[in-house]
C-alpha cells in the first residue's frame, strides 16, 4: 500500500511540473500577464502587449483549477493563463 501511494505521489508531482518547450513564434493580439509560476498565486513578473512575438509551449500545466502555458519572449519567460491572445505567425527567414 506505500509503494501505491509513493507511486501515485510522485505521477502527480511530474504531471504538475509537466509542459514542454516553448516554441514557434507567436504574436500578441492583446495584452497578456505572464506569471513567474504555474501558479494562481504567482506573481505577474511582465505584461505582452500586441506585437509582441514569443514562442509558446503546447502543452498545458494544470495547478488546482488553473491551467498555464509555458512562454519565452524578448522580454523573458513565465506562464501564461491563456493561449488565445496568441496567433501563429511565419518563421523568420534564416539571416545572411
């Protein structure tokens, strides 16, 4: 019954630390909090405001009912809360 409960303990630590990579480039549309955390309580460290661009992550990171996304931009890294302030745009050709 532990290794049950150790074994379930450590599958919720990993799914809560889950989320990949952020990548492509992504422009705001609107304004966007970015969080220093994947978490409700976490503190806004910048705001995205339109045009910014940022390579987002794909997966969600869900902390109690709140789900947040990884996010890398000029002006740093965090977590947003949602992705729908976000579209895709083209990658930027290689520079020569």
């Amino acid at each position: 019954m532990k290794s049950l409960v150790a074994a379930l303990a450590i599958i919720a630590v990993l799914l809560g630390a889950c989320s990949d990579a952020p990548t492509g480039r992504w422009q705001v549309i609107a304004p966007v909090e970015v969080y220093a955390d994947n978490d409700d309580v976490a503190p806004v460290v910048f705001q995205l405001q339109p045009g910014d661009f940022c390579a987002l992550g794909d997966a969600w990171s869900y902390q109690k009912v709140y789900r947040f996304k990884r996010v890398s931009c000029a002006k740093g890294e965090g977590w947003v809360s949602t992705d729908s302030q976000f579209v895709q745009s083209p990658e930027l050709p290689p520079e020569v």
